[in-house]
C-alpha cells in the first residue's frame, strides 16, 4: 500500500539503531526501496500539479553538466568530447562524469552509518558489489546485485510540492550582507529555517520537497579562478555552510515529513560537521533513505520566487536510469 506522510511516526516514536537516534527501517513498508519517495503518492503528485502549475512557467534547477570544472572532493573532471563518425557525416557526444561532481542526487548506496559499516535498510558495505557489473539483459537482473540503487527513483521520479527557503535573500533584504561566508563551516539553525519560511509565508505540509539557497554557487560565480581551485584542493580541505547537525534539525526534518532534501552547496550539511555531532548524510540517506540533493542552480528560481511572491511551486526530477547507481544527475525544474 501507499506511504501516507500524515500518518507517519514521529521522530521520537523512531527505534534507535545501535548509538544513533531516528532508525526509519521498515516505515515505508512495500516501499522500502524508495525510502521516503514513498510518500509522494499518485494523490501527492496530483494535489501538487493542480495547486501549484498556474501560469505554466519553468525553472531549470542543473548546473551545466560540466560545472565546477574542477569537482570537490577530489572527484573526475568532466570530459565532454564531440566526435565525427565515419566519413565525417553526423556527430556524437561522449560524456565521461561522476554522478556527484555537479547538480546531483545522493542516492541509498552513497553514503551509509560510518562507524558501523552498513548502508540504508542495515544493508552490510560487503553487499555492494565494486567495479564495473555487465548487464546483459535490463528484464532480467539480480535483484540482489543492483539493490539499493538510484533506478528506484528514475522509475519513480522525484516530482511534488517543493518548497523553497532562500536564506541568502533573507539575510540580505534591506541592503544587509550575509552574516556568514557560504564557503566555511557555518551552520543553519532550525530557528533559522522557520524564519525563513515565516518571512516568505511557506508552511510546510508532509511530502514537501524541501530546497535551501545557501550562496554557494553565487559566491562560486563572483570568484576568481584561483579563489575557485583553492576549494578544489582535495579531500579534507572542503568547508562549506549548510544546516547544523542536531538533534533539533533531525527531529525538525523527520517530523515534517519530507520527500527529498536539497540545496545549492555541495555537501546540504553543514561541513565539517558540528563539532561533537555526527554527519547527517548517516542519518538522512543512511537511516531515512532520503533522497540529498546538492549543488542545485537555484539563481534563477530565487529570482523568479521574489518577483511572483511565490515560494511553494511543482518540482519535476528524474535521475538517470542507472541500474544500481549509488547517485545521478538531477535533471531537474520548479513548475509555476
């Protein structure tokens, strides 16, 4: 049966898993697979097509495929290559990425509980097959051998009511500068958040997919080359601003029961995390099977929701059809 999001446990009425807080195995009954895409149901897509698609305007959310230029984290740079066939007559593309060196989806296999060596669904590290795997038939595969992977959504999509927090326009409204700097470790509160969403009017409802502007592709946009490749230097060099990691933020998260999370920094979380607390990719992807988006291109949408007055719209995304892929592109729009 369908995961009604109104009827779901609270955070607190959650199991523990071992010393973490907030275990959602087994909430999503026939749905396990997809986590909390569960919740957006036929009547949640629909609700969300009739209420929100008004004046049939839309927003691409992607960053070019080929941005940054130079990944985080130290993953692969981008190669595009338009080819000739033979004889020089038509053109083709081949495309060489990382499914999370831009606008990307987390997906269930991407990031698990660290210290305990599991994945979503207390799905042990050892399950997951490394390497290269050869399907040869796309009707006829193991089940075990692509579980968990991001297909679950491509077949699903991402698509409902999405709303959106722009903490950089609240912060700067009235000729005001932001009181931090996107490219360090500075945390959003959840009291941060609630004003946010009390100042553009949003009221969150279950099944929201909730989107966050941190600055951290506007800031990307106004900086100098080097500015850009300092960012870049390697792994354990990263800070960035995002949400704090609390209890508070989890309980504030959980009990308003959203489908997706995403922002436009690379990590959604505050990096490195908050000094004595644990990253909230375990919980959110490891604990929730929540779908975590980053380095969303939200400029454009935070222009067009200051000039409509409108902070609530219909989100449409479809990951690619990856058999077992752990994350995907976004391929991503807000609807008007």
């Amino acid at each position: 049966m369908p995961v009604n999001a109104s009827s779901l446990p609270d955070f607190d009425e959650l199991p523990p898993f071992k010393n973490f807080t907030g275990c959602a195995w087994g909430v999503w009954g026939d749905e396990t697979h997809l986590g909390s895409v569960s919740v957006l149901t036929l009547e949640v897509v629909a609700r969300a097509a009739k209420e929100e698609i008004r004046t049939g305007k839309s927003v691409a959310l992607n960053w070019p495929i080929n941005f940054p230029e130079k990944p985080l984290f130290s993953r692969k740079t981008p190669e595009i290559n338009l080819k000739a066939s033979p004889g020089d007559g038509s053109r083709d593309d081949e495309i060489y990425i990382n499914t999370q060196s831009g606008t990307q989806w987390d997906g269930l296999r991407h990031f698990g509980i660290l210290e305990h060596k599991v994945l979503y669904d207390n799905t042990p590290y050892s399950d997951i097959q490394l390497g290269t795997q050869k399907i040869a038939d796309p009707s006829s595969v193991d089940p075990a051998s692509v579980k968990l992977g991001i297909h679950h959504w491509a077949k699903h999509g991402i698509c409902g009511r999405a709303v959106f927090l722009d903490i950089v326009k609240f912060y700067e409204e009235g000729g005001r500068g932001l009181p931090y700097d996107p490219w360090t470790s500075h945390g959003f509160t959840v009291e941060e958040l609630k004003a946010v969403a009390k100042k553009e009017g949003v009221e969150f409802r279950p099944a929201d997919i909730l989107i966050i502007r941190a600055g951290f592709i506007r800031k990307y946009h106004s900086s100098t080359q080097a500015e850009k490749d300092g960012i870049a230097r390697g792994r354990g060099t990263e800070h960035f601003a995002g949400i704090q990691q609390s209890e508070d933020m989890k309980r504030f998260l959980w009990n308003n029961h959203f489908a997706a999370l995403a922002s436009d920094q690379p990590t959604f979380e505050q990096w490195p995390a908050t000094p004595g607390q644990e990253l909230l990719h375990q919980t959110i992807l490891g604990l929730w099977g929540m779908p975590l988006g980053e380095l969303f291109d939200l400029e454009a949408l935070s222009e067009e929701c200051a000039a409509s007055g409108r902070y609530t719209f219909f989100f449409s995304s479809w990951p690619l059809n990856i058999l077992g892929g752990c994350a995907s592109p976004a391929n991503a729009a807000a609807f008007f």
